[in-house]
C-alpha cells in the first residue's frame, strides 16, 4: 500500500513538470509568433498583441489545471 502511495506522489510530480513545461513552450511559441507578426507588420500591433494575449493565457490556464490534476492525483 505504501508503494502506491509514493507511485501517486511521483506521478503528481511528474504531471506538475510536464504542465510547467508545456505552459513554458505554449508562450514561447505565441510570443515569437506575435513577435514576428508584429515586425513584418508593424500597424497590426494592436490585433496581434490582443490575439497573443488571448492565447498566453489560454496556454497558462492549462499549464495551471496541470498543476492543480498533478496536485489531486497525488491524494
């Protein structure tokens, strides 16, 4: 029983990391996206810089409901 317990707290760990990491990658890639869009053209920074915003924290949403599943499956 006590080898299940420690299974879940390892699982929980690894579910918080790999939430993390795919919140990191998520930014990463919608900041280049809008970093690029917004040098090639630069009077649609406006647009550009909301749809980032939209999508940053859509993608930090899911790293954060990562973060709390990991937290659950570990009690």
């Amino acid at each position: 029983m006590e080898a299940l317990a420690l299974s879940g707290i390892g699982l929980g760990a690894i579910g918080f990391g790999l939430a993390a990491i795919g919140g990191g990658i998520g930014v990463g890639l919608s900041a280049l996206g809008a970093t690029q869009a917004i040098a090639r053209q630069p009077e649609m920074y406006g647009r550009i810089f909301t749809v980032f915003m939209m999508g940053a924290a859509l993608a930090e949403a899911l790293g954060l409901l990562g973060f709390v599943l990991a937290f659950i499956a570990m009690s």
